[in-house]
C-alpha cells in the first residue's frame, strides 16, 4: 500500500531536511479586485440631469440680472418739472439755474458812472459820421469820419489830476484799438477835456474825436485816469 502525499512543510520545520525537488513553491495570490467607478459615472443619467438643472438656473440668474439693470434704468430721475415735494431727486441743472448768481452784471454803459483812479467818468452821449470838426478857422476833417464821446470827467481824489485825452481809447466789434484825435479836440470850442487839471471834488465836461474808417462804429470806450492805470470800460451801444 502506497504513502498519500503530504502536505509541503514550513522551512523553518524541516530540522535538517532536505526541501523538495524544484524548492518550494508558494500558493497562487488570489486577483486584485476590480477598481470601483466614481459615483457619477456609475449615475449617468442623474448626473446629466443635474448639470441640466445648474445650466438652466445660470441663465435664470444673467435674464434677472439684465432685468433688474434695464429697471434701474427706467426709474431714472424725472425732469426739473417734477413737483415738490414728490420725492424725485432734483437736478444739478435745475439748482444752477434757479440760483440768481447764474444772471449775468450788466455791464456799464452810457449815463453810468464809472471809475479808475481819481476819476469818475460818465458817457452823456455818442455822435457818429462826422467828416469834421472845429470852427471855420480851426476846422479839422477826418481821415475816415469822427465818433465824438461826449464825457464828464469828476476828481473824486484828494489830490488834483490832469486829465488827458491821449489816454483815452474806444474799441469796435472786432476788437480793434482806436486813440482819441488831440488835434480834433483841440479845434472844438469850449472842450474841457482836451487836457485839464481837475482839482479834488471838480468835475469837466467835453468831447472825445476818434477818427475811425468809414462805416465802423466804437462799441466801447476805455478810459484812464493816467497813462499808468489799469482803466474801467463803458459800453457806446
């Protein structure tokens, strides 16, 4: 009768033995488990529904936010005509113009007093177109024509002051520079501003001769109570 075999022994049992022919052999390892998937590959269909449901409310939210723009849009502020006290904002255009700083001086012109220095002047009159001037023996004729000033010049200072016609000067719409005529207002009987000595509290009346071409007229005249000061404009229209 034949031994059955035996089953392979440790090789730290075998105490002297010789192990088997071919060595030992160890027992199979049993295969690796399959990897698992994720839990959206296993759940395709409901992941496809979720990225459906976030898709959609990613456009709700850009249509509400574009709406909400085009609202605050149409609630802009009413106009200035808006009645008080309904709440609406009012304008800085509005403001602007309800302020009475807004309104323009009115510049002075003739009748007006105005002052440089130690004088007060007043245009009392302009007369145009005149190709002369003086009295038959002292008659002087235009270049152009003469615009005569007709001024009364008042010392408002303390200390007397002469006043000189050459200092004067008129200007026309293009801005144009024209200097009085001393000659023309030499020859003019009784003109007492050809070149006076005011005292304190004094006051001279006379005539400015400008000699200006043909056809322009003097907007403004500029007087000065020197050659040194800074001068006051009067408008001639």
């Amino acid at each position: 009768m034949s031994t059955p075999p035996q089953p392979p022994q440790d090789p730290q049992n075998w105490a002297g033995q010789q192990p088997p022919p071919g060595g030992y052999q160890a027992p199979p390892m049993p295969p690796a488990p399959a990897p698992k998937r994720n839990w959206f590959a296993r759940h395709k269909i409901l992941t496809g529904l979720i990225a459906l449901v976030v898709i959609v409310g990613g456009i709700s939210a850009a249509n509400g936010g574009s709406k909400k723009s085009g609202d605050d849009t149409a609630a802009s502020p009413p106009t200035a005509d808006a009645p008080a006290g309904s709440g609406a904002p009012t304008t800085a255009t509005t403001s602007k113009a309800a302020s009475p700083t807004a309104t323009k001086k009115a510049k002075p012109g003739i009748g007006t007093a105005v002052r440089d220095g130690k004088f007060q002047f007043t245009v009392t009159k302009v007369v145009t177109g005149k190709t002369s001037v003086g009295s038959e023996y002292l008659e002087q004729k235009a270049q152009g024509s003469y615009t005569l000033i007709y001024v009364t010049v008042k010392n408002i200072g303390d200390e007397s002051q002469t006043f000189s016609d050459s200092d004067q000067t008129v200007s026309d719409a293009s801005g144009k520079s024209y200097d009085a005529d001393s000659t023309a207002d030499l020859s003019i009987e009784g003109n007492d501003v050809f070149f006076q000595n005011i005292n304190p509290g004094n006051s001279v009346s006379g005539v400015l001769a400008f000699d200006m071409p043909v056809g322009v007229k003097a907007t403004s005249i500029t007087l000065h109570d020197s050659m040194f000061s800074g001068g006051v404009t009067a408008q001639l229209h």
